[in-house]
C-alpha cells in the first residue's frame, strides 16, 4: 500500500514528535515562557508511538524521523528507539544535541547513523541568547563528539537578518575542514516567533554572501536528491557540504513526501498546515487509524497547505509543538 496525495506525491517519510517540551528557548521556535503544558494523557505513550509508527510503515512509509520538542527531553525515548530500530525503516533523529552524550553508545548499538542537529551561532554569548540557556560548550562538545564518532552529521542552522547572516562563512569553513553537512534554513513564521519577510535571508541572499569571500568556481553545486529538502554546494576539495532548506522563497513542496505526527498524535500532512487530524484518539478508541491517514494526505494541498505567508493573517502552533 501506499500513500498517495492528490497531486499524485508518494509520501513515505514520517516524522514523528515525541514531546512538545524543549531543554531550550529558541526564540524562533519557543515562547519565552515555553509552551502551555498539558497533561501526560494528552501525548502518545511509548506504545502509542509504536503502534501509529507501524500504521504508517504498513502504508508504505520507509522513513522515519524523530524530533520534538527536544526529543531527548522523553523519558522513554530509549524503549521507544529500541523498537522503532526493529521496523524496516530508515532511522534518524533531530536533536539540540543538549543531551546527546547520554545517548551516543545506544545509536551506535541500534545503528542510528544520521543525526541532524541544531546550532545556529558559533558565538558563545550568540548562541546562549538565540537559545535563552547557558549550554554553548554543551553543544558545542556533543555536536564535535558526534562528528568524531562518524555520526552522519548535518548541522540545522537557521539564518535571521541581523542575527547570524555575519556568521554564514564561518559555518561553510566549519564544512571544508569536517564531514558535516551544514544546512542553512530560512526563517519560518510560527505563532509568537514575530516572524516578518524582511527578517528572512534567502537562499539567494546567503549564495551572494558565500560567493563574496569564496571564488565562484570553487563551489560546486551537488546533484539534488528525488525528495529534496536542502539543495547543497561545497566548496572545492571540501570534506563537507552546504545547502539551503528554502521554505521561503524557493519551495520544495513539488517532490513533498513527508507527514508529521505530532507528540498528541496528530497527523499534519504540511509543517504549515492546520488542517490535523486526531490519530491518537482514533487509536484509543479502536476506530480505523488506515483512514483517517489516508484522508489526511489526499487533502493535501499543492504548496505550503495553501498559505500565502506574506499577505495572511497565518495561525499555526509554535514550531516546538508541530515537530520540526
Ligand atoms: N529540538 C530539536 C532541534 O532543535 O533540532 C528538534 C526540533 S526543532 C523544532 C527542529 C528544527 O526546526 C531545528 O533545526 C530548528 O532550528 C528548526 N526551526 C524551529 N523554528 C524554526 C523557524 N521559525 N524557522 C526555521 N526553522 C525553525
Ligand atoms: Fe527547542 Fe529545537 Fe525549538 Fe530550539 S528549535 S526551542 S532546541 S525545539
């Protein structure tokens, strides 16, 4: 079986949020004051994820990502990455990276090879105040002792006018000396994350940067995968590799496959849509989950579910509640 939308997108990869709570305070992502938390039984258990997590393998998903959240932040992440290494799916995580040292030997063990993690500055002071904690050298350490470990590492980093523009060559030099694939995204707007238009950097905008202080023949465009999400460069005789996650401006909802279940098992068929549907309750209530996904990805629509972001009112939850 297969997942197939109406614009005829085969959609085969999951993510799933284990919790909609955070160790950090991003302020593109969380409130300040965090997220209003509500009751356990509000969220998937560890069974629960398991059991939606094999609905969707069972309609052809072959790809799963964890996230949150902070998805460290769940207690019973270990039991639940235990189990999902059992299904025959292509595993990988989105992380901080606060916690990440705790977990190093179980990935190795279950051969979770592919962690994308998040640092958007490389100033110490820069980072605690994007991130409203004091837990640079954290990151910092765990995000090196994954790279050295041979963790397949890309590194999330997203650009804000003003913010960290300055810091974009430094990042792509972090990529010529390490095998990392350092991902530029474009700021999206989320409920209370004042986004505006002119606070986002394109893609075409930091390419210029790059261009200004690397020779334009020394960055190669790499081949663009079938579902692509970022499209990457490197610079000439680079170990690593850069690349741009373009929501904005340049969107990649064409070769879309993805679905999200969010940590109170809702399913969302576009990171910037409104339109969810409750599989968990479905679930507890012994209805027919196959459907209701089902349902959930024929109404996709063609781009960014319909939304023009400049010129509408646009609600959604916080990023940290839908599961980057
Ligand atoms: N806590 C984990 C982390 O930070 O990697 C996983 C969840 S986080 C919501 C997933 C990704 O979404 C992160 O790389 C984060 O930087 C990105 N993100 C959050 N808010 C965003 C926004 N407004 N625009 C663009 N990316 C955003
Ligand atoms: Fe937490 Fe990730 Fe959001 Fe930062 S981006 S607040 S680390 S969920």
């Amino acid at each position: 079986m297969m997942l197939v939308d109406g614009h005829g997108r085969v959609h085969d990869y999951l993510r799933i949020s284990l919790t909609e709570k955070c160790n950090l305070r991003c302020n593109y992502c969380m409130p300040e004051s965090g997220i209003v938390l509500r009751n356990k039984s509000h969220f998937m258990n560890a069974d629960e994820v398991i059991a939606l997590a094999k609905t969707f393998v069972n309609l052809g998903v072959k790809k799963i990502r964890i996230t949150g959240g902070e998805p460290f932040v769940n207690k019973d992440i270990s039991q639940i990455l235990i189990q999902l290494s059992q299904l025959n799916v292509d595993l990988s995580i989105t992380s901080n990276a606060v916690l990440l040292s705790d977990y190093f030997e179980l990935l190795e063990q279950l051969n979770i090879r592919s962690l994308n993690l998040s640092i958007d500055s490389l100033n110490e002071e820069k980072f605690n105040a994007i991130t409203r904690r004091n837990l640079f050298d954290t990151v910092i350490k765990n995000i090196n002792e994954a790279i050295h470990r041979g963790f397949k590492v890309k590194l999330n980093v997203v650009v804000i006018k003003g913010v960290n523009d300055d810091e974009i060559v430094e990042f792509v030099r972090w990529s010529i000396r390490e095998f990392i694939s350092v991902r530029f995204i474009e700021f999206m707007p989320f409920d209370g994350n004042q986004w505006k238009v002119d606070k986002v950097l394109s893609q075409k905008n930091m390419l210029d940067i790059i261009a200004k202080e690397f020779k334009l023949e020394t960055i190669q465009k790499i081949q663009d995968e079938k579902n692509l999400i970022s499209r990457n460069y490197k610079i000439e005789g680079a170990k690593g590799s850069f690349g741009f996650i373009s929501t904005i401006t340049n969107s990649f909802c064409g070769t879309c496959n993805r679905i999200r279940l969010t940590a109170d098992g809702k399913i969302k068929n576009c990171l910037f849509s409104n339109e969810e549907l409750d599989l968990l309750s479905a679930l507890r209530n012994g209805e027919d989950v196959t459907s209701i996904i089902q349902k959930a990805i024929q109404s996709k629509h063609a781009k960014n579910a319909g939304i023009d972001f400049e010129n509408q009112n646009y609600k959604n939850r916080s990023m940290t509640a839908i599961g980057g």
